[in-house]
C-alpha cells in the first residue's frame, strides 16, 4: 500500500491510488471489524471542534474508540483555555503532548493547516469555515462507490450554498479527477462555487454547467448531493433569509429523476430534502452516515503508519509585509490568529493567501 503523507488538511493531499487504499481498507473494515478491534490500542485521538459538529466529531470518536483506542477533546470553544484566548498554534502544541493524531474543526479557513504546521502528529482537518471539509468527502467518495460501483462516468449534481459550503468545495476536488465527471453547480447567483474551485477546475478541462434549476438538471443526474444554506456564514442575516428555502426536493420534483440516482446530503438537513424523501430507496445519505465512521477508521490507521515526515503541501509560499499585501478573507485564520506569518503564493494573476486560498491584495 501507498506510503500516506503525514496530514489531511485537504482532499488534494491524497493521490486516486491513497484514496482507492482507503477505500478498500475501510470496506474490510466493514466486512471483519473484529480484525481491527485493537488495532490503534494505547493511541489517542484529539477531537478539537470550534464549531458544532454531530456526525463528524462522533464519528471521529467512534471510528478511534472502534480501533481500541481512546479519545480527549472538546466539543465547544468554550470548553478550554480558548475561551481564555489561546491561540489555535498554542493549543496544537498543547494538545500534542497528550495525543497521537488531531482532528479539527474550527470557523476559521486555514485553521488545520495552522495547527498542522505547529505540531509533529497527525492533523486532520474536520472542517475550517467555508473551506474544505476533506473526510466528509472520503465519505461521499466510500458511498458513491458502495452505491454506484464506479467513480466514471458520472453526472453529479451539486444544489444549495455551493459558495459557504466546504463539503462541495473538497467533493469537487476529489470528483473531478474522474474519467468522464460531468458537474450541475445549482445555485442562486448569490451562492456560486467560489474562485478557488472554478479556477482549479478549468485547468483540468471537466465539463461543469451552471444553473439556478434543479429541474433543468435533475433527469440528468447520477448523484445529487443536496447542501444546506450555511446561515452561519452570512455577514449579512437578511440575505440569509432571502435565499433559505431556495431549494426543497421533494417527492414530485423526483418523478423526473433516473430510477437508480443516488440521493446525498452530508447533513444535518434543514428543509432542503422533504421527510418523505427518507423513505425513497434512492436516498443515500444516512447510509452515507454510517461510511462516515469506517472511512475515518481507515484514515485514521493509515496516518499513524505514515512514514513519510515531510509536509509536501506546505509549499514554497512567500512572506510579505501585511502592508504590502493582506489577505481581506475575514473568514480567514489570518485575521485572527497572533503571530501569524501572513504567507501567499503566486497565482496565475497575483498571490492567493496560502490558508484561506482567496486572493490576495
Ligand atoms: C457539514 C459541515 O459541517 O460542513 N456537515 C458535516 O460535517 N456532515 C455540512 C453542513 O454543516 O451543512
């Protein structure tokens, strides 16, 4: 098997063959769980979640406790010594003197990768704003295959806040790497997938549509993967309120759907999928729930086995005076975080802020 770098921070940190590995080791996990019962016996897992969390953080907690081994963390900043203003670099360093691999999730774009860079354990970005949500993806990609028993040739369908939501952002990246991946982005014109994704994806020539129907796209679709409307993301809540309920899909909109489509949502749900769709046997996603759990087993046994110590994503960034050039993503970790060495890297046009990856200026 694949020698595995040290972090997931993001799904692009993970070659097609580390991916197809994870795959295979977490569907064997599922055939012969008692194989792996100690498998990570006397190893800990930090769970640190900035953000609410049901599914990623229990999972990350079962899949370690399932391995044999344990858990510490917390599940709100208000918690520990960051409702005392500790810096998340300060607490990485902290935590890793108790843990052998950290899983993160902070409000914050770039949070993993500072943690990441300030500890020699394993980190595994659990979410970072509106960025990347890498493991969800391992999630989507062990339910695409369970259910559609390929990754070719494939029309997915991405609807809802394709702007603040990261899980889009990291499926993307995984899918498009694909033979014959075709995209419907469906969105509002308010919530299109951002720069950083659009530009990543016309490098690599994947056909890509956008449209504000659902309609128009659903009798194409081989997957449609549903997203809530991140109202924790907005600025401005009246906006919120003016695009929530955008998109509900129901049982009549389904009527114009292919019979073996494959129905996900990363969830929690608000009111983007009516209830009567659970009863559909098209709908994946509390099956892609259960994924959750034995692909996070399979990543969690494959980064304490890695071997490979260098950090190849942490790139040749370049330093600037923040007078010169400041990254104005105030989602950012940049604009929180003391002591930051606010660091870029050049871009077809410009520099693109190496945490958040939004433009520079
Ligand atoms: C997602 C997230 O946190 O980004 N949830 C999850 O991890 N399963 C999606 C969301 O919150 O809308």
């Amino acid at each position: 098997m694949d020698i595995m770098k040290k972090d997931l921070l993001e799904i692009c940190n993970l070659s097609t063959s580390e991916i197809d590995d994870l795959i295979t080791l977490a569907k064997d996990i599922i055939k012969n769980p008692d194989k792996y019962r100690e498998h990570c016996k006397n190893k800990k897992i930090a769970t640190l979640f900035y953000e609410p969390s049901t599914r990623t953080r229990f999972s990350f907690e079962s899949a370690m406790l399932d391995l044999g081994g344990t858990v510490v963390g917390f599940s709100s900043p208000t918690e520990c010594s960051v409702a005392k203003g500790e810096s998340v670099a300060d607490t990485a360093r902290t935590v890793e003197c108790f843990a052998d691999i950290i899983a993160i999730r902070h409000f914050k774009e770039g949070a993993a990768y500072v943690a990441a860079t300030n500890v020699d354990i394993p980190v595994i970005n659990a979410g970072d704003g509106g960025h990347h949500h890498p493991t969800q993806t391992l999630a989507d990609l062990l339910t695409i295959y369970t259910e559609k028993k390929t990754f070719e040739n494939l029309t997915i369908g991405l609807c809802g806040d394709l702007k603040y939501g990261r899980t889009v952002h990291s499926l993307v990246s995984a899918m498009k790497r694909y033979k014959g991946t075709k995209f419907y982005f469906i969105s509002p014109t308010k919530l299109k997938m951002p720069e950083h994704v659009m530009t990543a994806l016309e490098n690599c020539n994947i056909e890509h549509i956008e449209t504000a129907y659902l309609e128009e796209a659903m009798p194409e679709l081989d997957v449609l993967y549903m997203t809530r409307i991140q109202r924790e993301r907005f600025s401005n809540q009246a906006e919120y309120i003016k695009l929530k309920g955008t998109y509900i899909l129901d049982s009549p909109k389904l009527e114009f759907a292919k019979e073996d489509l494959c129905i996900m949502h990363p969830l929690p749900r608000v009111d983007e999928i009516a209830v009567e769709v659970d009863a559909d046997p098209r709908a994946a996603y509390f099956r892609q729930v259960k994924n959750g759990k034995f692909i996070r087993m399979a990543l969690i046994i494959k980064l304490l086995e890695a071997t490979n110590t260098e950090r190849p994503y942490i790139t040749d960034a370049t330093e600037f005076a923040p007078t010169v050039i400041k990254c104005r993503n105030t989602r950012c970790i940049s604009s929180i975080e003391q002591g930051l060495t606010p660091l870029f890297i050049k871009a077809k046009t410009g520099y693109r802020c190496i945490y958040c990856d939004c433009k520079a200026r």
